[in-house]
C-alpha cells in the first residue's frame, strides 16, 4: 500500500517515512501543501497523512480542494493545535480522521489501519488464498496453521499480488504500488523478492501459488496454489 506524508517539519517527516515503511508500506513524502496536491494529483494513494500548518497551501486547502477534484483518498489530519474548532474545520473540509501531536507512532498507524479497512474502500479484514491468509492488521501471514515470518517488502507484495488474486501483475505495477515515488533501482528487484516469497510461502509446503505469466509478470492463484 502507498501513502503520502505531507509534512514540512523534516524530522517528523523522516520519522513517519522510516516508522511507516518499516511496516511495509510505500511512502511519498511532500514538504509543503504544493507540492502535495502534485504528489495527489500524479499518483494514486491508500491514504494521506496531511499535516494542518504547511507552507505554500495549509491542509485546510489542501483537504478542501483534494475533495473538490473527487479525490475522496482517505486523509488522515496531522496538528500541533489542540482546538476542537480546528479539528470540526478539518472534519468539515473532508478530513477522515484528525490526530493531534505529539503522539505515539502506534496510535498514527492504528488510526491508518482503521482507515483503510473501512467498507467504502471495499477492503477486506483479511487476504485470503486457498489457505494462504494475510492480516494487514495484525501483519501477519499463515499458510494453514503455520504462520510465515516476512520482511516488510515481502508482506507488502504479497499483499499487492492477493488483493488481485487471479490477475497477472506486471513488474512495473508492482514497483509503483509497492516501492516509493524516487526509487531508481530497476524492475528485476521484484524478480528478486518473488523468489524470496516462493521460498517462504510455497516451497516448505509443497506449493506453487505464484505463477510466472510470461510477458505480463506474476499472478497469484486464487486457490493458494
């Protein structure tokens, strides 16, 4: 999954992009609400963490105008304020959900979880093939009874690869849905996570549940293989 962190403080920014990749997501991080709604604009997100004081554009605006364009992404609304009249205008320019710092990084990423697993993003409480099942809530992966120990990038494709279990996924779609907005390295480095996966979600049990499809990239059987 991909978020985009729009932050101007560098170091609360640098926090949020470390603490939220080492949970396996994407994350884009814009410094002003400018450059924000470019990022918005350019790539799509699961959700936003959007700081209420930025230069440029506050996130009043950036809010407001993210949902004129119909961008209903969900926008969770980062402040240093502690006003229950800041937190109504920014529930009211169509902010889902508001945090005021400081706070715990545990509590940001329950809020986010909440977030993305609510119905109208028609997300599922659990990913689930054959008997291969994944908890992004949790963050845990089991194969039967079994669970199987990932690392963040790992998790995070296998979670990309069930949510379109049955469709073959082509490397480039899994680099921009998994990977950041500046990485640079090449597409062969999905070919090299893939195999770490097969290593651990099929070969101890005997499985093939991640098919190469030539010419159009990896496809995750929707019977778990």
């Amino acid at each position: 999954m991909r978020i985009l962190v729009v932050e101007d403080e560098p170091a609360m920014a640098e926090s949020l992009r470390i603490g939220l990749q080492a949970e396996g997501f994407a994350v884009d991080v814009a410094a002003d609400g400018e450059e924000g709604l470019w990022y918005a604009a350019e790539v799509e997100y699961d959700a936003i963490v959007l700081d209420l004081m930025l230069p440029k554009v506050n996130g009043f605006v950036v809010c407001r105008t993210l949902r004129e364009r119909e961008d209903w992404t969900p926008i969770l609304m980062l402040t240093a304020k502690d006003g229950h009249l800041d937190e109504a205008e920014g529930l009211d320019t169509g902010a889902d959900d508001y945090l005021t710092k400081p706070f715990a990084f545990v509590v940001l990423l329950a809020r986010l979880r909440s977030l993305l697993r609510r119905p109208g993003r028609a997300r599922p409480t659990t990913l689930q093939a054959g008997d291969l099942t994944l908890d992004p809530a949790t963050h845990t992966v089991r194969r039967g009874e079994t669970e199987v120990d990932l690392t963040p990038r790992e998790f995070a494709i296998l979670e990309f690869l069930l949510s379109r279990a049955g469709t073959a996924c082509s490397k480039p779609e899994i680099l921009e849905n998994v990977w950041d907005f500046d990485f640079d390295g090449g597409p062969n480095i999905v070919e090299v996570y893939v195999g770490s996966l097969r290593k651990k979600i099929d070969a101890p049990f005997d499985r093939q549940s991640i098919v190469t499809v030539r010419g159009a990239g990896y496809l995750l059987e929707q019977h778990g293989g």
